[in-house]
C-alpha cells in the first residue's frame, strides 16, 4: 500500500526561526537577496561560477544562523535526479562541439565540452536549491505572502489588485496542509472500499479513472470549503475592497542601503557572469 | 425597538419548491442568551444566515440594532458590529499564522495600526490564546481554532454574537472551553443567539427557539420546552438530566432537582427520602464494595468468533520524520461477531489508528493483527478481499463521496467486489433501504442536492454495501442531530444483531454506554476496558474522561448511601434506582444495564 | 450562487493549492507507462475556469506554473526538470490554460453542459501540453522534430484524462447528471 501519510511531502521548505539579522529584514528585502542568489545561478555559463553562488548563499546562511549542513542535506535526495541529468547530459552530443574526446563508449562520445556542461547544469541545479532553501528558512510563510503584497503594490496604480493576489497566495499556502488530511482521509475512505488505484491496468484512461475517486472528492471538498470560507471572510467585513494590514516592517536606511545593494549585485554579477566565456563553446 | 427584530420572514432557496423559512417573528433584547434548536434541515442556520446577510429574504423585515441586512450600506455596518461563528474550524482561517488571523476583521474595516493591535490584543487574552498568537493557526487542535474563530469575531467589538452549531465538529474538553468563553461575553454584554442541536448546550441558555421544517414552533424557557410532549416529533430530545427527572416526576410531582448537574439530582432525591423514610439513613451502611474492583483487564483466550484482534500493536505515524509520533503504543483489543465494542478517547488518543489498523489500512510497527482470523501481515495476503470482510467508515465519511448520483457512489464497493446485474443493484438498493434512502427516491438523487444528514447516510450506505463481517465506524455519530443519531445508534444494534462484529469510536459517553465492551484510550495506550458498567460505575471515572451523565448521578448516590451499589447507565435506570431509594418497587424489575439499549 | 468577487479570490486560492498539492505530493502524476506520468495538475485551472471565469483560471495557471518552477528547482526529480526552472517554459504556458479552457465552455456551454465541459477539458489540457513542449523547443531542450510525437504521445491521454476530471468534478458540483439524469447503476437493474 502506497506511503498514505501526504503530510510528509506537504511543504515546500522548511522555516528556521533563528532570529538572526537576516531573519529580521523585511519580506521584500529577502525577495531581494533571493534574486540576488538566483538569478546569477541560472545566467552563470561555468559551474565554477554557479558553484560560486551556492558558496556565497552558504556564506549568508551561517549569517542567518542556518546551519549550511541542513541547506546541503535538502540536496541529498535530489542527488539521484542529479546524476541522471548529468548522465543524460553527457550522453546527448550536440553539433558545433569541437572539444577533445574522453571517452568512446561504444557508438557514444563523452566530450569534454558535454562533461562542463553537465557539470555546469547539477551545479547550477546546486545553487538553486540552497537559494531557495536558504530562502525559505530565512521567511516565514507569513513573510512569504506579505513579500508578495509589497512587491505587486505598485502594480496596483495600473489597476492590478495586489493585496487580492497576495490574498489568493496566503489562502493557497494555508490550504496546503489541509488538503493533505482530506486527501489521506479520501484515499482511506477509498481503500476501505476497494479501490485499488489502477493499478492492474496499463491503459491510461482507465488508469485515470481510477484515480477519479480520489481526485473528484478532494476538488469536490476544496470547492466546499471555499463556500465555507467565503461565507467567513464576508462575515468579518470582506468584500474585496482596500484594507488596512497589521503587519509592518519598518525598514531603516541600512536596509534601504542594502536593497539598493542587492539590486546592484543582481544586475552586476549576472553580466558578469554571462560575459564569461563558455568553456568548449557550449 | 428590540435589538434583533424579525417580523414575518420567508425566505426560499433558488429554485425550491418549498420554503425554508416561514413566517419567522420574535424579538431579542440586548444582552439575552438565546439558543436555536431544531432537527438539521429544519433552518436554522439559514436563519443565521439571514440575520447576517450571507442569504437572501424573500420577503418580511429583519432589523439588526435598526440596520437592514438587505441593503448594501447598512450590512457593512452591520457585520462590522456582529461576530459570527460557523461550524467547521478549519473553514474559517483566513491567515496562517494566529494572530494574523484575528486581525483579519479589523483589517477589513481599514483601522489603523495601533488600533488592529489593541484589539487583537485584547481579543486573543479574552479567548485565552494570547500565548499561541505567533504560532501556526493549522497547529491549534479544533476547540482552539475555535477560540479563534470568536478571538476573529471579537477583535470586531461587536454586540452580537451568531453562533452557527460551532461547537458541532470539537471534542468534549473543547466544547467546555468554548461555552465558557461564550458565558463570559454574554456576562459582559453581548447578546448571543448559539444555534445548536445539543439539548446539553441549549440547557445555558436562558431562552429557546425551536424550528421545525422552516416555522418557529417555540419561544420560551428551556425548561418549559423540555416539558413538552411534541420534543419528539420536533426531532429533539431531552438531556439526561431533565429526562431522569421527569420521569421521577411520573411519581413523585414534586420531585424537582434545583439545578442540572448530578449533585443536583442526588441532593433532591435525598430531601426526598429524608421526607419519606426519616430513618433510612441510618441503613446506609453496608456499602457494598463489588463496585470498587479495578476494570478487568484480561484479554480472554481467542475463540472463532473473534472478528477483530489487536494485540499490543504499536503504530509510529510520519515514521522518520520531525513530525512522527506513536499514535498507537501498545494497544489489546478485540471484538467478536455480534458484539459491539466501543473506543472512547479524546482526540488524539489513538482510535482511529486503531480502527484503521481493523481492515489493514495501517499495519503496525509492532504488535499482531488478526482480522477474521487472518494475520494481514501474512505473506501472500490479500488485502483487498479483506477489505471486502472488515469496512471501515472514516470519519465524516461523506466526504469521499464522488460520484454524481447517490445510487452510482453506493455501488462503488459492491462493484469493486466484482458484483454487477441484478446482485449488484439488490445489494445497493438493501443498503439504501437500510440507512432510509429509499432506492427509488435516491438513486438518481445528484449527491449534491443531499442535505448533511443525507450525504452521511449515502456514506455508510456505501459501506454496508460491501455486507461486511466486522464493521469499522469511526465516530458515526458526530455531527448528527438527536434524530441522525438515534438512528444511527439504532443501526449499530441492528447491525450487532445479525452477528456482525461492530467497533465504533465516540466521544459521547453515552453512546458508549450501549456497548458491549469499552475500551478507554489515552495517548495511544487502553487505559481501562470492561463492559461500560465496569468502566463507567467505577470508585474512579475512566481515566481522562468524565462518565456519562446518569452513571455520575447513580454513583453519587451511593456515596451518599442511598444505594447499594451504582448501577445506573441511563436516565432511565437512574430513574428506577431513585424510585427503588423512596419505596416504589421498580415496574421494569431492577435497574437496566448497559447494552440492552435506552428506551 | 451569487457571483461575488471574494468567491473568486476564495476559489482562486483554494484551487491553485490544490494543483500545488498534487503536484508536491506526486498525486498529480498519474503513472502510465514506466518513466512517463500523466500529469493532471493543470486541471484546476481548467475547473476554476469553468466555475469562475478566465481570470481566476489564469490565476490558477499562474500558481500552478510557479509551483512546477520552484519543485523543478528544489526537488528535481526527472531529467527535463532542469527546464522548468525557466519560467518562460514553466508559467507562461500555464498562465494561457484557463482562459483557453473558458473559452471553449463558453463556446459549446448552449449545446450541452457535460461535452461543453469534456472539450473544455481537451483544450485546456492541450494548450498546456503544446506551449509547454512548444518552449522546450524553442529554448533547446527538445529539437522541433520531436514537436508532434510528444504531443500526440503525451498530450492526447492527458487531454482525454482532462476531460474526465473536468466533467466528474464539475457536473458533480452543479449536479448534472449526465445520461438523462440517471444514475449508471440504472443500467445494471436490466442485465
């Protein structure tokens, strides 16, 4: 019997309250480092470069007293994932690619220019997933949502409701758990009535129709429960207009300084890093 | 004027035939404490609803503190000075985080800053969760989330509060918790009408309405409703403590408990008896000690009617991860064909992971299972033609029901068996037939237009389905008006009675006390078993839990020497015992014990 | 129902978690054959489409592909994961597969609600299937040859599992019964 217990894989990452410094700059400052992280690990060309990003957020996480060995062991089961992309990549040849040989594996070169370039994809891959990690230990779900608020608000001069977005995204996240005990309550409900899931059958539909059980009650149970909370939100005074936000994060001219900072190494290190030359013409 | 003034509302859902309102008119004064009664469909949450504008009056004037839930303007008003309370915890999160939650109205009504945090302040310390305001809302166990839910509604300072059957979906130590909460508001000021269909809860308050199929059938005392003869027909009941009391009352009029609780009834029936016999007191001394021995705690030799077997079973959820815990550390049980076997536990104590281990959803980390004789962690087992055997009902089993039609979902397990034709559709429409749905009627019924009562009975329609041998039903009772309930109880017997093993878990006391067998879980582990007179009428109360009502009253009396021993379930057998204590032979002969079912 | 735009918000946010949810938990893969998954993850934002309008669908989309982004870059399970992580690839396409699904409701909701809501399926489900192949090409990661087989090999079964969803999810909710209104089990009473 498959694993029934969704709760396990219910989250994106975990948050670390370590009260650090980092912990306490603001939602949108932290969006900021994110990209600041981010977005020169998916320009860099080299993985010494990508390796050089997951290092520096390694570096930011012992500011924010997270323990680089959690970050890295977020790593540990993607790894399997990793070298299959990796293989896969060395084996793909593609032409233009004038490196010397390594290897002759039957039919199959292995390139020095295919081995950077896999080399250079787990690595960025590396540098992603410490990022995003460091990232959501540093911002609690919370922060995640408030972040999202700020960051939309000037777009609402152009009409665009940001705290209605930052609202769907908040509703999002808190229904996450919630429909990991409807959908394991569903599945047992199921199971105890003998569905098996498909699995005696290869055809796809029938295969999908297995599934229905399960699929079919749990939107059915979201949409429910959406009647249910709109019935809440419109008791306590909601009717999609302005309203008024109880969290703050005052930011002091230090933050103002290092967000202007970020920005700038954002920009700066991803031209850099793109001007890099590409090893092997990859 | 009244502070809510309701004259002459109808109201009527798009596209119904019929009303589910009619000609609804009373009054209600700032500061009262009003209770809503009726069976579920009977509309009082619809009435609610109207109150607050979240449905639409066909016609007939309701006025909250003079505004109009019907116009735009003054509803926003309107909701801004009235806190509601809906039914289900979870639904009504709207932040993740507690604190966050609770400013969601004052948020709404674009305060400012320090305000929102003043209230919330306040409002959180008023509910008693000023300590969790920065955890995790998901986190708080249901009578919490609860809590916060009348926190949100606080943090608006309103003056009413509507509560929509809100304690419906909290375990007992919860319920108290939140009741108290209430009582407290209504002390300070705020005028609370609590819709309900617990006759217990409807006791504190100081005045009743009652509606039955959409009119308004009575406006009174709870006292005076419980005195009236249609209770029956209007699908309530009374509780506990005024039924043994009435009952008293058929033969002795002025026997009239001056409160509620058991020590009220005990010190009533011994005014009575000093009034009667003077001298008995002094018989008061051989108390017998019978009822003093622990609960037995032997699991007797396996035999082949043994549907269900647990033994020492340890259950490790989320094993390995920062979440695991032992839902289950060591637990015995069992359960034979024909007998009915209870779990009660608080929520948390393990009894649905003990009930999911009885058709092999969960196997155990340690322990052995048998279930029909067979060891499910067998080589070669087939968990899927057991599965057919052991049925079990999760909680709120209604939940999994996907198919459009009511007849197509009940057949779902049947069909799954590999059933199909003419025997397919008898065993669908027996077990429709069985949980009052009649095939006929129901079966093209979309599962949609069902009422919450309905969609439980299609539930364990699909689960009778499968004509199971042991039968697994995991609190079926809960959310259930007397009436669902009743019949739901009513079922179980039956079920028992055709020899199949039945194994329920509930919160209610005094469901279990129609068990065969209790077993009394407390994190994870049987802390007393025994037939419920043996964990019930103990010197001690099971562990953790309070007894049921009557079993209370009936062993206060012996301790104050009136009785022999406490033998008592029931309203009905303490009603016996009373007598038997004033001289009047009992007509039924002898106080009734548990299992044979409450009148 | 009364239309209200707090229902929108509601089911917007109710419906992207649960394509989240399927996708994190791996629900939303349905195994077919060794190594390849039909995925029904976008099928939400073809629900909420449906129900509410091409906003909340695109909304839906919108969550849906960020959420595909972000597991391609925390926890990469397959060797085009490395793809996702370009939002290009993953968000985009999703962003188009509630309005797409709307449309075509809208289009055939006067024939019949149960076909209106299976086509709305298949078109919702292969506007995903083919914008999202259709990046892949364009940033490399497929060569264009490959374009129509992937399509056809993938995004067929997909659509047909679309419409499947869609229609039980939707007509179960509205209370359709298809069929003149009967149940399935009517046709078992005459075998």
């Amino acid at each position: 019997m498959k694993d029934l217990e969704f709760f396990r894989n219910a989250t994106l990452g975990q948050y670390v309250d370590s009260r650090s410094r980092v912990h306490a700059l603001a939602p949108l400052t932290k969006y900021l480092g994110l990209l600041a992280l981010a977005v020169p690990a998916l320009a860099s060309r080299t993985a010494y470069a990508a390796l050089a990003v997951m290092a520096l957020g390694l570096l930011v996480a012992l500011a924010a007293k997270v323990r680089p060995a959690f970050l890295l062991r977020g790593l540990k089961p993607a790894l399997p994932a990793l070298a299959l992309i990796v293989a896969l990549q060395a084996l793909l040849s593609w032409p233009g690619d004038a490196s010397a040989v390594l290897l002759r594996l039957g039919p199959i070169d292995v390139t020095l220019g295919e081995l950077a370039n896999s080399a250079r994809i787990a690595a960025r891959l590396a540098a992603l997933m410490v990022t995003l990690g460091l990232f959501t230990a540093t911002a609690s779900e919370s922060q995640i949502v408030h972040g999202v608020e700020d960051i939309l608000a000037p777009l609402s001069r152009l009409g665009i409701p940001a705290h209605r977005l930052a609202l769907v995204v908040g509703i999002a996240f808190r229904f996450i758990p919630i429909l990991a005990g409807e959908a394991e309550l569903i599945v047992k409900a199921q199971a105890s009535r003998g569905a098996d899931f498909g699995s005696g059958t290869r055809n796809p539909l029938r295969r999908v129709k297995a599934w229905l059980p399960v699929l079919v009650p749990l939107m059915l149970r979201a949409l429910e429960r959406s009647e249910a909370l709109v019935e809440a939100m419109e008791a306590r005074g909601y009717a999609g207009g302005l309203r008024s936000r109880l969290a703050t994060y005052p930011v002091g001219p230090r933050e103002k300084a290092l967000r202007a900072g970020l920005v700038l190494f954002t920009l700066v290190s991803a031209i850099l890093v793109s001007m890099a030359p590409a090893p092997f013409g990859t | 004027m009244a502070f809510i003034d309701v004259r002459r509302l109808y109201h009527r859902y798009p596209g119904s035939p019929v009303h589910s309102l009619s000609d609804i008119s009373f009054q209600i004064e700032p500061g009262e404490y009003l209770a809503v009664l009726g069976a579920n469909g009977s509309g009082k949450s619809t009435l609610v609803r109207c109150l607050d504008g979240l449905a639409e009056i066909e016609s007939g004037t309701v006025r909250l503190g003079g505004l109009d839930p019907m116009n735009a303007d003054e509803l926003a008003q309107l909701r801004a000075r009235t806190g509601l309370v809906f039914q289900s915890p979870a639904d009504q999160l709207v932040a993740s985080v507690v604190e966050e939650d609770c400013a969601f109205g004052p948020e709404n009504l674009g305060l400012p800053r320090e305000e929102i945090a003043r209230r919330v302040a306040s409002a959180l310390e008023a509910a008693g969760l000023l300590a969790e305001r920065s955890r995790p809302a998901w986190a708080l166990s249901a009578g919490q989330q609860q809590r916060l839910a009348v926190a949100g509604a606080l943090a608006l300072e309103p003056e009413l509060l509507l509560l929509d059957e809100a304690t419906a979906m909290i375990d007992p130590p919860g319920r108290t918790g939140f009741l108290d909460l209430i009582g407290r508001l209504n002390a300070e000021g705020a005028t609370v009408v609590h819709v309900t269909h617990s006759m217990d809860e409807a006791l504190r308050a100081r005045r009743v309405l009652v509606l039955h199929r959409g009119r308004l059938v009575f406006d009174g005392a709870p006292g005076d409703l419980f005195e009236r003869p249609e209770l029956e027909a209007w699908s309530l009941s009374r509780p506990v403590s005024l039924e043994a009391a009435r009952r008293g009352r058929a033969t002795f009029p002025e026997f009239r408990p001056a409160g509620q609780a058991p020590s009220d009834f005990r010190d009533e029936l011994a005014r009575l008896a000093r009034l009667a016999r003077p001298a008995r007191q002094a018989k008061a001394a051989p108390l017998a000690r019978a009822a003093e021995r622990a609960p037995a705690a032997s699991v007797d030799a396996p035999s082949d009617d043994d549907a269900l077997i647990l033994e020492k079973v340890a259950h490790e959820y989320l094993g390995g991860t920062e979440l695991s815990r032992r839902a289950l550390d060591g637990v015995s049980l069992r359960a034979r064909k024909g007998e009915l076997v209870a779990l009660v536990g608080a929520t948390g104590s393990g009894k649905s992971s003990a009930l999911q281990h009885g058709n092999a959803l969960l196997a155990p980390s340690s322990g052995q299972v048998r279930i029909l004789g067979r060891d499910p962690a067998a080589k070669g087992a087939d968990l899927k033609a057991l599965r057919s055997r052991a049925a079990l009902a999760v909680q709120r089993p209604e939940t999994a029901l996907f198919e459009t039609c009511v007849g197509d979902d009940v057949a779902f397990g049947p069909r799954n068996q590999g059933l199909r034709g003419k025997p397919l559709v008898e065993r669908v429409r027996s077990a429709m037939e069985r949980v009052q749905l009649p095939y006929a009627e129901f079966r093209d019924r979309p599962v949609r237009a069902l009422s919450g009562g309905e969609k439980r009975r299609a539930a364990m329609a699909g689960v009778l389905a499968l004509d199971p041998e042991l039968l697994l039903l995991d609190e079926p009772c809960a959310g259930l008006d007397p009436a669902g309930r009743e019949s739901a109880l009513a079922l179980q017997a039956a079920l028992k009675a055709e020899g199949r093993a039945v194994a329920v878990s509930t919160h209610s006391m005094d469901d279990a006390t129609r068990a065969d067998r209790v077993y009394v879980l407390e994190r994870g582990r049987v802390v007393a078993e025994g037939s419920p007179a043996e964990v019930f009428l103990g010197t001690e109360p099971p562990p953790g839990l309070e007894r049921p009502w009557a079993a209370e009253a009936s062993v206060l009396l012996w301790r104050a020497g009136l009785t022999a021993a406490p033998a008592a379930l029931d309203a009905a057998a303490l009603a016996d015992e009373a007598l038997a204590v004033l001289g009047v032979p009992s007509s039924g002969g002898g106080p009734r014990a548990a299992g044979e079912g409450a009148p | 129902m009364k239309k209200s735009v707090v229902r929108k918000i509601v089911v917007a946010g109710v419906l992207s978690a649960v394509a989240a949810f399927l996708g994190l938990t791996r629900l939303g893969y349905i195994p077919w054959f060794s190594g390849a998954s039909l995925t029904v993850m976008h099928v939400p934002a073809i629900v909420g489409a449906v129900l509410e309008g091409p906003i909340v669908g695109a909304v839906i989309g919108l969550v849906f592909g960020l959420t595909s982004l972000l597991q391609a870059a925390i926890a990469p399970t397959g060797p085009l994961d490395p793809a996702f992580v370009n939002p290009l690839i993953s968000v985009l396409p999703r962003l188009l597969v509630g309005p797409a699904a709307f449309l075509a409701y809208a289009a055939f909701r006067g024939k019949l609600e149960i076909p209106a809501l299976g086509i709305s399926g298949i078109v919702g489900s292969l506007v995903n299937t083919m914008l999202v192949v259709g990046a892949l090409a364009l940033f490399g990661f497929l060569t264009w040859d490959l374009f129509w087989p992937v399509v056809t090999a993938n995004g067929l079964p997909e659509a047909g599992a679309a419409a499947l969803v869609n229609v039980a999810v939707v007509a179960a909710w509205k209370g359709v019964a298809g069929r003149g209104g009967k149940a399935s089990i009517a046709a078992e009473e005459d075998r």
